[in-house]
C-alpha cells in the first residue's frame, strides 16, 4: 500500500467520476460548500452537486481554447482562467460565458475573486486586476468597443517582475467606516502580493499599481505563499527548497528555514504553526516564531503537492497516486487513500468527504469520517504559545481558496497545484524552472 500503510489504514472509497477526459488541474468550492467546480485539461470546468447522496454534474463550461488553470467562485459566478491567455465569467445558473477578460499575453497561472475584483497572474510576467461587473464601468458598455471595453475592464497591471509570475494574495485594509476614495471601494492601504519565477516576491499598491517592497533572498522560483492571520508576516516556499518569512511593511527577512530537500510546493498557516509540501516527498510543521522544525511527514514516494488541515487531521495528497492523513502531533499516519491511477493533482473537504481530483481525469469522493474516529480533541492551536494578539479584521484572499468551517485557523488555505517532474509543469500547467532535487 502507498508509503507503507497496512490495508487497515485505507479508507473507504465513495465515488469514482470519470465525466472529464482528461487531467483534472484545479478545484474550488463555493462559500456554502454546496457547489465544487473542477477544472481540466479538456479544456472544460464542470461543477458538481455536493450536498446530495451521489455526486451529480451540474453543468459543463465550454469556452475556454486551451486547459484551465484555475478557478474562483462569487456568488453565483464561477470564473476560471486559462492557457488560453483568457479569463472568463460563468453564470452558474445558466452554464454561460457572461464575459471574457482579455489582456494577458500568455496563459493565465492563478486568479483571486472578491466579488468586487478579480486578480489574476500569468506567464507573462505580470498580474492584473479587473472590475468584476461591467456595471462598475463609468462608460456605457454598450457605446464601447470591444478593445475599449477589454481595457477598461482591467483597471489595474502590476509590471515589474523579469520572469512568470505564479502566487499572488490579496490583503485588504481594515474596514474603518470611511469614504472610499474613489468609486472602486479602493483603500490606499490595500495590499497585492505576488509570487514569481524571478526569485522574488513583491508588494505592490492595489490604488496606485507602484512596487511598495520586493522581497530578495530566495535563490530559485518562488512557488508558494501564505500569510499569517494579521496580514502582517509572509511566507515564502521556493525551488531552493527553503522557507523565508518575511515583514511585509519593510519587505525584511525575519527567518530562513531549512530542511526541505526539494523545492516547497504548499503552504498552509495554522494558528502559531507553518505546514510545508515538498517535491521531496515529505510534509513538515513549523513552529513560525522561531523557524524550528517540529515534525516531518513521510511515506509518500514522490512530491507533496497539497497540505491541508481538516478537524484536526493533516491531509497531503502526492503525485504519487495517494492522498495521506496524519495526526498532526505525532506525524503518526492514519488512512492511505490509494484509487487514482496516477498523481492526484487537488483535494478539497466538505464535511466528512475528500475531493480529489488527479492527472488520471477522475474526480474521487472519499468517507474520511472514520479518520478522526479516534483522534484526540485537537488542540494544536495552544502549543507553544501565549495566545495571539487581536487580529487585525481583514480577510487575505489566496488563490484557489477552499472556504471552510474547521477549527485550525481564519487565514485562508492554498489549494496549490503539483510539480510534475517530465514536463516542469505545476499542476501539469506551470512551466516552473524546480531544481531536481
């Protein structure tokens, strides 16, 4: 069995879908967790009913020219972006392309949905923000042509990174009553980040467009990244295979961690703690304040493209056909999820249920609720630690977000995407330049 697991460990598999015909690359979940759309390299977005006994279609997005790279949901949106250099806005209810936002010169990598905005990053070295709604428009959409109205949709473009630009969050400023200063609902403090194949991070001003710090010191792409709960302290996994946190007010270098043997592919805060995925086959906990780390996670036989906490148990899904879950305290291993014919690629929660989603095109439900049957009252949140200060009220945006009700931590989790080592793609889609290892 996979990484080592006695046939006791596996847990039941529910479902095998095999509408999409081929790689399925991303996922995401609506705000009441009703809805999961994934998307593939077939092109085509498909979204499922997750609250009924069985899995159901409920529509297919046909549009897109090249695979799909990644997926937002707002309200009764669901916006997918695309090696097709494009992103477009489906109405969920209809299954119908109700814009298309043209302007990137190369496929599209990640994108972020406010409801208000959309960002996105691309292969062409640079990130965009877009109104959401052509009603936003001072202009009549209709007296505009279409070039004009393609540019008047993206309000914003953040140019200054030399390579592709990958990563990218969102930091709002708190919501202190004020007028905004402009139509937008644009505060002067709020934050874009971005992640990029140049070896750096950036901040950038979402009101201005201008640079605020450029984050140096990894030696290799930046891949991944994740924010405290305060919005105040950044996290960057690179192909050097290390970690750096970072200040993001003065763009200063606070840790380094090391310990990865390849390059760090998924991060996810919990709390006073940092979980890492590596291409080197292992999952690590960090203790954030001072760098350390605490456990290391194995059996998997090739890269940790996915972590993620739910009820109190630490899920990785690998390239390696499986998805693994771990006691978080003990690194112990609990349940090996073995089905998919090869890498599995995403993995989302709702309820007692895992979604995954692999490069073998299905889509696998798994009951996960035997899992923590035995696992003790989680308290991971007070290890180590006083209590946190107060956070500050705002909520970061990351890419590809899963919104869930858990009891690990209010800063968003990363569902970011595989490095696969033929072709030197993220998720089968990201030409990232990874060191082997």
């Amino acid at each position: 069995m996979g990484g080592g697991a006695s046939k006791d460990k596996n847990s039941r598999l529910l479902e095998t879908i095999i509408d999409h015909e081929k790689e399925i690359n991303c996922m995401a979940l609506s705000e009441d967790q009703s809805l999961l759309v994934t998307g593939s390299e077939d092109c085509t977005a498909r979204m499922w009913s997750t609250k009924s006994d069985e899995t159901e279609c409920l529509g297919i997005l046909k549009g897109h020219l090249s695979y799909i790279t990644c997926i937002g949901i707002s309200d009764v949106f669901v916006v997918t972006g695309s090696s097709d250099k494009t992103i477009r806005k489906w109405d969920m209810t209809t299954c119908e392309c109700v814009y298309v936002y043209r302007g990137h010169e190369a496929r599209v990598q990640r994108i972020i949905c406010t409801g208000e905005f959309i960002f996105s990053t691309s292969y062409d070295k640079s990130a965009k923000a877009w109104l959401f709604d052509e009603e936003d428009l001072s202009d009549d959409p209709a007296e505009l042509t279409q070039a004009q109205l393609d540019n008047a949709m993206c309000i914003r473009t953040f140019k200054g990174h030399t390579k592709a630009v990958y990563p990218i969050i969102y930091i709002p400023a708190p919501d202190d009553g004020a007028e905004s200063p402009d139509e937008m609902s644009i505060s002067p403090n709020d934050i874009i980040i971005t992640g990029s194949g140049d070896k750096t991070a950036k901040s950038w001003s979402f009101l201005y467009g201008t640079c605020l710090q450029t984050f140096k010191g990894h030696k290799d792409t930046v891949a991944s990244m994740v924010t405290d709960s305060t919005g105040r302290t950044l996290y960057t996994g690179s192909a050097d295979r290390t970690i750096r946190s970072w200040n993001i007010q003065r763009g200063e270098c606070l840790k380094v961690m090391e310990g990865h043997e390849g390059p760090v592919i998924s991060l996810t805060v919990v709390n006073r703690l940092l979980y890492s995925g590596s291409q080197d086959g292992t999952a690590r906990c960090w203790v954030r304040e001072f760098g350390d780390c605490t456990r290391v996670y194995r059996g998997a036989k090739h890269s940790i493209v996915s972590v993620k906490l739910h009820n109190g148990i630490l899920f990785t899904a690998s390239g390696d056909t499986c998805a693994r879950a771990y006691d978080p305290k003990t690194a112990a291993l609990k349940k090996t999820f073995q089905g998919h014919m090869t890498g599995v690629l995403c993995m989302t929660f709702v309820g007692n249920k895992m979604y995954t989603g692999g490069s073998d095109s299905t889509l696998r439900v798994w009951d996960i609720k035997d899992v923590h049957q035995d696992q003790e009252p989680q308290e991971e949140e007070d290890e180590d630690a006083a209590p946190l200060p107060p956070p500050v009220p705002t909520r970061r945006l990351e890419e590809n977000q899963d919104i869930e009700d858990d009891d690990e931590d209010s800063s968003p989790k990363l569902n970011l995407q595989s490095l696969d080592e033929q072709s030197g793609r993220i998720g089968g889609y990201d030409n990232v330049d990874m060191s082997r290892g």
